[in-house]
C-alpha cells in the first residue's frame, strides 16, 4: 500500500517523473512552471486524502 501512494504522489511531481507528464511537458503543451504548481496541488491533494481516509483505514485494519 504504500508502494501505491508513493507511486501516485511522485508520478506527478515533476516533468519527468511519470510517461504522460514528460509528452505534456515536452510537446509544449505545459510550461515548465505549470507543470510544478500543477505538481504541487495533485502532491498536497494525495497527501491530504491519505491523511484523512488513508491513515484510519489503516488503523483499522491493523496496519499501523
């Protein structure tokens, strides 16, 4: 399971960082600065719904 976050938060951190995002960024579609600020959200937003439900499903399952 936290191989799966993991792979979730950092495929969409930076411009190289995943397949789709490096044919965005380097077609032009996005600009370099979009792409970070873009990155910073979809990062924050998987940390917070991990934190809220990912942490107590955990708990409840006895994994931490």
């Amino acid at each position: 399971m936290s191989l799966a976050y993991s792979i979730n938060l950092f495929g969409s951190i930076t411009h190289y960082a995943s397949g789709q995002a490096a044919v965005f960024y380097g077609s032009g579609f996005m600009r370099l600065n979009e792409v970070f600020g873009m990155g910073a959200v979809s990062g924050f937003l998987a940390l917070a719904i991990w934190a809220v439900f990912g942490m107590p499903i955990w708990k409840l399952l006895g994994w931490w």
